[in-house]
C-alpha cells in the first residue's frame, strides 16, 4: 500500500502529521512532506484516517 498526496491540493492543515508524524511532515511553506511512502499493511486503518480526515482531500491510498 502507498501513500500519495497531490501538492496542488494541500493546504498544510497538518492533521495527517498529527495522526502519523512519522510519516507525514508539514514543511515551513504548507506542503507535506511523506516519509516512506509505501506503508506495511498494519498501517492501513492509520493511513485510511489520515486521508478521509485530511480536509482538502490531497491524500491518497493506493494499494
């Protein structure tokens, strides 16, 4: 499973950092930044709450 976010949408809102720092960070500028990308599948339930929280839908899950 990977996770995607489309910069052109992010807004640095930073909930998905809350959620998974170890994964998302917010720069100085806004954008995020995702760290290790393709996700073990025990992340699954974290990763799906960092995308249907993020509030200008940039992220995504793919499997």
């Amino acid at each position: 499973m990977k996770v995607e976010v489309d910069l052109t949408k992010c807004t640095g809102h930073g909930i998905c950092e809350s959620i998974a720092e170890e994964v998302f960070e917010v720069q100085d500028d806004g954008t995020v930044v995702i760290h290790d990308a393709e996700r073990p599948e025990s992340d699954r339930e974290r990763m799906q709450q960092a995308v249907t929280q993020c509030p200008a839908a940039a992220l995504t899950l793919h499997d």
